[in-house]
C-alpha cells in the first residue's frame, strides 16, 4: 500500500511539470502554436492562466496508472527480497539489520524486477 501511495502522491504532485517539459520539447521556436516561454514558472503560469487547471493534468490517468503499478511492486519486491535475506541469516549483522550491501542488493534486485514486470 506503501508503495501505491507513494506512486499516487509522486505523479500527482509532479504531473504539472510533465506537462511544462512536454510544451518545451514541442516548441520548435518558430512555426509553433504553443506559446514562448521564457522558463518553467512563467509556464506554469501562463498555462494556469490562460488554459486552466484540467490542462496541467492532462494525461495523467496513464501516468498515474504506471507509476503506481510500478511504485507498488518495487516496494513489494524490495520487502519481500529483505525478508528472504532476513530468514537466511548469514546477512543480519550484530545489531539484527541488514547491512548496507544487502539493502543495496535487494533495492537492485526490486527494481530489476519492476522493469521486468512493468
């Protein structure tokens, strides 16, 4: 649940940027229909302004439906890898964590599995 919250938060509050890099990558600088803008925030603002709100989150159901599918199973892969690292025993230092190379290992491992899965 972790994992989706964290995809769900993530997209939203990072959509509208998406949508400002996504107009700057469009704009050819000459022949374009997209307004100049001189940087992020006079964007952000110009497309508030004369667009709305509902555009800075245009295409979002896409996005946010990946990244939560993704979020997810990362988190679910990592704790699922440093738990079968817990029952080994062999990587549990003398305090009881998992040392650094194993949560290294484990993040590794979770996000080769989210590419694979997603």
């Amino acid at each position: 649940i972790a994992g989706v919250a964290a995809g769900f938060i993530s997209c939203v509050t990072t959509h509208p940027l998406d949508v400002v890099k996504t107009r700057f990558q469009v704009s050819d600088g000459l022949h374009s229909h997209v307004p100049k803008y001189r940087g992020t925030w006079h964007a952000l603002t110009t497309i508030l302004r004369t667009e709305g709100v509902r555009t800075m989150y245009a295409g979002l159901t896409p996005n946010l439906t990946g990244s939560t599918v993704s979020w997810g199973c990362y988190f679910y892969a990592y704790n699922y890898l440093k738990g079968v690292a817990r029952q080994r025993g062999g990587y549990v230092d003398s305090t009881g964590h998992l040392g650094p190379g194993v949560n290294m290992a484990c993040a590794t491992m979770s996000g080769v599995c989210t590419c694979v899965a997603t």
